[in-house]
C-alpha cells in the first residue's frame, strides 16, 4: 500500500474536544498499542539473554548495542522525518521493528539462536528506535490544533505511563514457565519467551493499520521531495534564542538526571531495603505513579503564559532535584517512596510542558530536524550517564551518585530562576522560517 506523502494537518477547529478528532483518537491507540508491545521485549530480551548464557557482560553488551544505535542515528532520523514525512518514516521503522520480530521468534522456535544472533536484533532495535523517537514527536502536532498540543501530550504520555504499569506484570504472566536463568534449554522451553515478541510483533502490526487510518491533507507540491539537511536543523535551533537557551538546559537536566536515576532505584532497594526485588517493584511503581499523576497535571493544570513557562519549568526540575537529595537520605521505603514520588511527578509535569512547547514553536518543514536534536540532546547521552553513574556507586556510593546529581540539578534550576535573560526563554519571538 502506498500512502500519500504529507505533512500538514487536517482542518480540525481549536474548540472541538481532543478525543472527537479521529486523527488523533488513532494516533493514541496505535501509541499505546505500541507501547503495550514493547514492554513485553523489554522484558523478555534480558531474561533471553540471561538463559543462553549467565553472563552480565553479554546482558550489558546487549544493552549497549541496543542504545548506542539509538543515540547515534536519532539525529540524522530527523531530516528522514522531514524529507519523507513523520507518519512515512514511523511506519516504516515500526514495521521493520515488527520483521525484526518476527525473525528472532523463528530463530527461538527452530533453536537456531546464538548470541551473535542477539547482538544482530540488539542494533536493528536501536535503529529502529531511532527513527520512531523524532517521528512520532513530529507527528502530533499534525493531528491536533496547536492550542491542544499540551493536552495531547499529556494525554499520550499519561496513556502510555498508566501501561508501563500494568505491562511488565502481563509479560511477565506470558513468560511465567520459562527456563531457570543459564539453563540451555531446548527450543520448546524457550517457547514462552517466543510468545512474547511474538505478541509485541502482532501488537505493532495493529498498531500500525491505527495510523494508516490517519487522514492528513496532502503536502503542496514544491517541485520534488524537500531537501532535509541536518545543518538546517542546526541553523535555525541557533537562530531561535529560545530554543538555543532551553535545549541545552534540558540536555544537563536529562544528563544529571534520566540515566542516575535508573541507576539507583535497583540499587537502592538492593542496598538499603528488605526484600529487594519486591522492593525495587514497589519503588519503580511508586515513581510510576507519580509520573501519571505529573503527566495528567500537563493536561488538567492551565497552560502557563510566556513569561511564566521558565519560571514554572525551572521550579518543576528544582523540586525534581530536592527530591533526588531526600532520596540520597533516605533509609526506609516510606522515605524513598515520597521523593520519587516528587521526583516522578515534577519531572513529567516539566516534561509535558518543555516538548509541548518546542512542538508548538517549530515550523513544519522542520520539525523532524528539530524533534531529532532536542531528542538527542535530552535522550542520547543517558547510557554515558548511566557508565558514570554506576562507577560513582562503584568507587564511593550511592549516597553520593544521589546527592551529585541532585546538587547539580538543584544548581541548573537555580540558575535559571535567578536569570531573567534564561526564566523568561519562552517571550523571545520564533525566526522566520
């Protein structure tokens, strides 16, 4: 099936309801649809790669193939998205993500897996991701009215947040019977964990017929398919005073903060609770529902004006960072659990309002670009964070990774706040185009 290149969204009237618009009802489904999938690799390729063979570094090995991929191409995923549309270039990632699929589950049934074999899927996954991230991001704002833009991230995120919840139970549920970890199972004992990519490969084929119903008005013709340099990208980022002033101030947010905190809460209910693996479940729970809760005041609170948006942000990532140095004193669940709660619901709430307002701002023609470089920015350093992360525990403790990088968020907020020129980002005027 070949479906029309586009980019502009359909007439959809500022006052009609979010989820009365088809295009963005479909969006929401193929999303969370996806997102229902994925947790069930995420949970079934670690285990697989465990019971083949017993060996961290090949889990860690794994990992790394997977991300660095992922970092690598997520800027030059941006001019795809741009040159051949954001639903062109999803589709088309999505679908070889569910081939990929497909082929490991056929390599699990007919006992033909070998570890090279995972290295092979780990990259073809991160490339894939890849191209999805800034797709995706640059799609939204196609579907909705640009006056809803925030409520329909928080309500996507939101969506999305409440199924990690509930996800990782069901795999789990999937692939209760699978074989002890280092066992060399025969293929009919890893059969369990083939039923769970398979069910991520069938959920992305679902999710992908939801976006082909998605009816967007044609691309004007402009003599041949636009060019889609990167260094446009980078152009008009530095053009953009605002831009320029909040990316890198999100990058050091997201540096100082995504990749420790995955980091620490295994480590902290390992270290400093009983129970650990029950109590890492309820920490990683906790901060889950936090996020929701963050992720649903992006969508219920009002939207803040111009002037207001830096000063609300940097105080959201200041709490973020006071929550992160409660976490470092902590000695109990009930203590832990209230800061990644504060952590969990400041930062998504931040979160909502920083994209919404970066999606609002770029044009169009530049948004696959843009999306790519901010999602880098934000995202593509994290398994750097993570190393350092855990050689910090390594060399000193946890207590210090947590106040290291509760401080320098604390600082980055602090920063911000107490300079008109940065709080106040969000007044300065976009370039033209």
């Amino acid at each position: 099936m070949t479906l029309p290149d586009t980019t502009a969204p359909a007439s959809a009237p500022a006052q009609t309801s979010l989820f009365r618009n088809r295009n963005y009802l479909w969006l929401w489904a193929s999303a969370g649809i996806s997102c229902l999938g994925d947790y069930f690799t995420l949970i079934a390729m670690p285990w697989l790669v465990l019971t083949l063979t017993r060996d961290p570094a090949a889990l860690g090995t794994v990992m790394a193939l997977e991300s660095l991929p992922r970092a690598a191409f997520m800027l030059v995923s941006g001019g795809a998205t741009d040159r051949f549309t954001a639903r062109t270039v999803l589709l088309a990632s999505r679908a070889c993500f569910m081939l990929t699929l497909l082929v490991l589950v056929l390599d699990l049934r007919h006992g033909h897996l070998q570890l090279p074999h995972l290295y092979g899927f780990a990259v073809v996954f991160g490339l894939c991701t890849a191209f999805a991230l800034p797709a995706n991001r640059a799609l939204l704002p196609q579907v909705v009215d640009r006056m809803q833009i925030q409520q329909a991230n928080s309500a996507l995120m939101g969506s999305q947040q409440l199924i990690q919840l509930f996800a990782p139970v069901l795999a789990g549920l999937l692939i209760w019977d699978m074989p002890s970890i280092g066992v060399q199972a025969a293929g009919g004992d890893l059969s369990r964990i083939a039923d769970a990519f398979a069910f991520n490969a069938g959920a992305i084929a679902v999710a992908l017929f939801l976006l082909t119903r998605i009816q967007l008005a044609p691309r004007a013709a402009t003599g041949g398919r636009p060019k889609a340099g990167l260094a446009d990208g980078f152009r008009y980022l530095w053009r953009d005073r605002g831009l320029r002033i909040a990316t890198p101030y999100m990058a050091c947010i997201g540096f100082f903060a995504i990749g420790p905190l995955l980091t620490v809460i295994p480590l902290f209910a390992a270290q400093r609770l009983a129970d650990g693996a029950l109590s890492y479940g309820m920490l990683y729970a906790v901060n889950g529902l936090g996020s929701l809760l963050g992720f649903a005041c992006g969508g219920l609170l009002p939207k803040p004006g111009k002037r207001r948006l830096g000063l609300v942000m940097f105080t959201t990532d200041l709490t973020a960072g006071l929550g992160m140095l409660l976490l470092s004193q902590s000695t109990g669940f009930a203590a832990a659990a209230t800061a990644l709660a504060i952590v969990g619901i400041s930062a998504s709430y931040g979160g909502v309002l920083g994209l919404s307002w970066i999606q609002e701002r770029i044009p169009p023609q530049l948004a696959g670009r843009v999306l790519g470089i901010v999602t880098f920015a934000v995202l593509g350093l994290t398994p750097v964070s993570m190393s350092l992360g855990g050689l910090l525990v390594a060399h000193y403790s946890l207590t210090a990774l947590l106040n290291a990088s509760g401080c320098a968020i604390v600082c980055c907020a602090l920063m911000g706040l107490c300079s008109p020129g940065i709080n106040r980002f969000g007044t300065y005027a976009a370039p033209s185009s």
